[in-house]
C-alpha cells in the first residue's frame, strides 16, 4: 500500500488525540485529522498534529455531517485509505465516511444498532443471543405495561448514552416515572437524537460473590475483514454507587471455562449486530444461568488502549487503526503485567470539593502511578449530572494483588474531601 492516507475522526471522548496520533503515525506518515468542533475547539490537538510533521490535512467540523462532508471532500484532494476514530459519540460519521468512499469499515446499519440499547436487545432477542429481559419504553404511556412485563426492581436506561449516564435501580413504580422524567430532562454530548428508552431485568451485577470483583466482566476484540479476533477479558471491580463503574482489571482473573463462554457469546452478539471491522467492547453479566450481554460497542472501551500498553507494550490504538487500513491485527497481546483502572464515584447528591491532594505530588509517591486524572478541583459543585466520577487513575503492577494493594492507597493520598451541598463556603465557583 506505500504510504497509506489515515483519517482520525475526534472532538470528544474515547483515546486521547495525542497518544492516538503517537499510535496511527507508526502505521503510515500521513495522518489527516477532522476534528468536530461542537464540543470544544481543536486547536490543542492541531497543535499536536503540526508539531508531529504529518502529512495530510487538519481540518475543523462544526457537526456531525459536516464532519462526513470534509472527508468527502479531503478524499477528493488525496485519497484516504481508512477512517479511524475511538469516540462513540464519532461512530455514526465514521461508518458513513467508510461506506461513502469504499473504505474498509463496518456498515451504517450495524453502526446504529451498536449505538442503540433498544435496537440491540431486539436484535439479540431474535437471534437468539441471551440478554435480560426487557421492554422499549418511548413515552409514558408505556411505562405501566414495561413494569407489569418486566417486573420491578428493574433497571431503566437510554437506549443511547455513555458511560452509565442515567443508568437506574427502579424499585417502585413512582421510581420508574421520576426516572424516565428525569432522563428525558437531562442534556446529552450525543449530536444525535434516540427518544427510546429501556426497563430490563434487574442482574445482580453488584459483587460476584466473595471474589472481590464485579459479576460482569467484558471482552476485548478486533474486527479485521469480518473475522473477530478476541484479544482480552477485563474486570469490574464491585459496584458500590449504583451503577457508578468503579474500576477494570486487565487480564481477567477468570478461569478459561468462564472466558470461553464470555467469548462465545460475545462472538454472537457482534454477529448478530453485523459489525465487521474495527474495535468491539462488550460487556457481559456473570449470571447463575450463563453469561447474558449488556451492552456491545463499536469502539474499544475508553481506558482499554492505555491499560493494554500497560499490561502487555500491545498497541491496541495502532492495530485499530490497523484494521481501518483493511489490515489484519500483526498478533495477540502477550500479557506480563495487570493494569488497573480505578474511578471514583461521585456519591448521590450535591457537594462542593473541599480539598484534594495535587497530582504532582502523588504522581512523585506512586511510580506504578500511569496518570490521575480529577474532574474537579478545590471549591467547585459537584454532583452526577455531568459526570459519575470525582477522578480517574491508572497503575501497573506485577500482578492483582499489587495491583489492588496500591490503588488503596493511591486513593488515600489523592484525599478528596467533600462537603454538602452547594453553598458550602470552601471556595470559588469555576464551573
């Protein structure tokens, strides 16, 4: 192929620009760049892109579709040979820039199933894929009929969201109607509209028994011209916030019985949705009667990259891109390491951050640290309706128990302190 032409899709969530440049440029040195600018500028990243000396184009998209538009039209002046992007929220562009220009990728179609929770559950219930129960709930009129059907306590959730947004134990039927008017009141990063919602089956994700982890896990895996290649399972540390995540383990501690049935049924949900290349991250509940998906998507999982160079040097950022070029992956990752990713969950209600250690200074105390990352600082509100989390961090460690050893104590340092309510004298508004 020479010299390929790589399109990197970005403007919000999923790998960082920076490092997914680092990854795509040992592929091929010309890197174009659209960068949709409805949610924050781009010049920080053009910023990166330059100082990279790549050739190719960065250019600025004020939306989705204009996003397709600019590849269209960057094609015409040097042809591409794959679109990547790490972001669920660029997924739909994506597929309809692979699709329009012949480019290698997975259909529109299955891209929209990927992106809606109603679609899939109707997908996997006709092709025999086990998942919960549930009902599609559109508007209030629906809601007695889903309770009576599913039953309650359920768990209700957007057909489209991220990140557990919105994502409720309803116990009673008062909960259901607070929790469907709430959500449908609550702004969202999608660019596009899904005016469904779901009820399913409560699983008992919380712990799996005494094992110390979740009972759902999810499987790592890369699309190349059809063929899945399942690279990883990772954990879930317990859910003790609702379902706030609260941390990934990888590898998976799980023995290869219980993967291979992950896998197998993780194979089927991808089948079923039609997706063919590219990155998929599904997330599997650990049920007494088998394993049942929760959700496929149609992107790696977003710390998944960093935690696979941390546990095993394998570049997943690159072989997506790999896969984007109609590339097959150059191999497994070999794991040597565990990486742990760890998320602090903001807990119900309205606080403002009283103190936290800087992370200059835990970064210095923690050389397994691989960063940290808090979402607010010193005197702002906080509360879930933006974000689930105070802060994210990462370590690498020999194995599991190193691992869970440090990322305590890690969590002491950064010492969060939180005081309630929003008009709590500890400093300055900054949001």
């Amino acid at each position: 192929m020479g010299s390929p032409h790589l399109l990197l899709l970005a403007g919000i969530g999923g790998h960082a620009p920076d490092e997914a440049l680092d990854s795509l440029s040992t592929l091929t040195g010309t890197v174009s760049v659209v960068y949709v600018t409805a949610w924050r500028s781009g010049e920080q990243v053009r910023a990166d892109w330059e100082r990279r000396g790549l050739r190719g184009e960065f250019l600025d998209a004020d939306d989705l579709d204009a996003a397709v538009e600019a590849a269209a039209a960057l094609h015409g002046r040097l042809p591409l040979h794959g679109v990547v992007t790490y972001s669920e929220l660029l997924l739909r562009p994506q597929a309809e820039i692979a699709a329009r220009l012949g480019l290698p990728g997975n259909p529109p179609e299955a891209v929209a199933v990927a992106q809606s929770k109603a679609r899939q559950r109707l997908v996997f219930a006709e092709h025999g894929v086990p998942s919960p129960q549930f009902e599609v709930i559109t508007s209030e009129r629906d809601l007695a009929a889903a309770a009576a059907r599913v039953g309650l306590p359920g768990v209700f959730k957007p057909s489209l969201g991220a990140g557990s947004q919105s994502v409720r134990l309803v116990s009673t039927y008062t909960e259901l109607i607070h929790a469907f008017t709430a959500a449908r009141a609550e702004e969202t990063a999608f660019l596009q509209l899904d005016e469904a919602y779901l009820l399913e089956q409560r699983m008992a994700l919380e712990t799996d028994g005494d094992s110390g982890y979740a009972a759902y896990c999810s499987v790592e895996s890369l699309l190349a011209d059809g063929t899945a290649h399942h690279l990883a399972v990772s954990d879930r540390l317990p859910l003790e916030h609702g379902y706030a995540e609260e941390g990934v383990v990888l590898p998976s501690r799980l023995d290869e019985a219980v993967q291979a049935a992950v896998v197998d049924v993780a194979e089927r949900a991808i089948r079923a949705i039609g997706l063919v290349s590219g990155a998929v991250h599904t997330e599997i509940a650990l049920t007494a009667d088998g394993p049942r998906v929760i959700e496929v998507n149609a992107r790696a999982g977003g710390p998944l990259p960093t935690m696979f160079k941390v546990a095993a040097g394998y570049d997943y950022a690159a072989e997506i891109g790999r896969s984007a070029l109609g590339l097959q992956p150059s191999g497994p990752p070999e794991f040597t390491r565990v990486a742990l990713l760890r998320f602090l969950p903001i807990p119900a209600g309205n606080w403002r951050v009283a103190a936290q250690t800087p992370v200059e200074e835990v970064l210095r105390a923690f050389p397994e640290l691989v960063y940290v990352s808090p979402r607010f600082t010193p005197g702002q509100r906080v509360s879930r309706q933006r974000t689930l989390h105070l802060a994210s961090f990462m370590v690498g460690a020999p194995d599991r128990a190193a691992a869970r050893a440090v990322t305590r104590q890690v969590e002491q340092a950064l010492d969060i302190r939180l005081v309630p309510g929003f008009d709590a004298t500890t400093g300055a508004d900054r949001d």
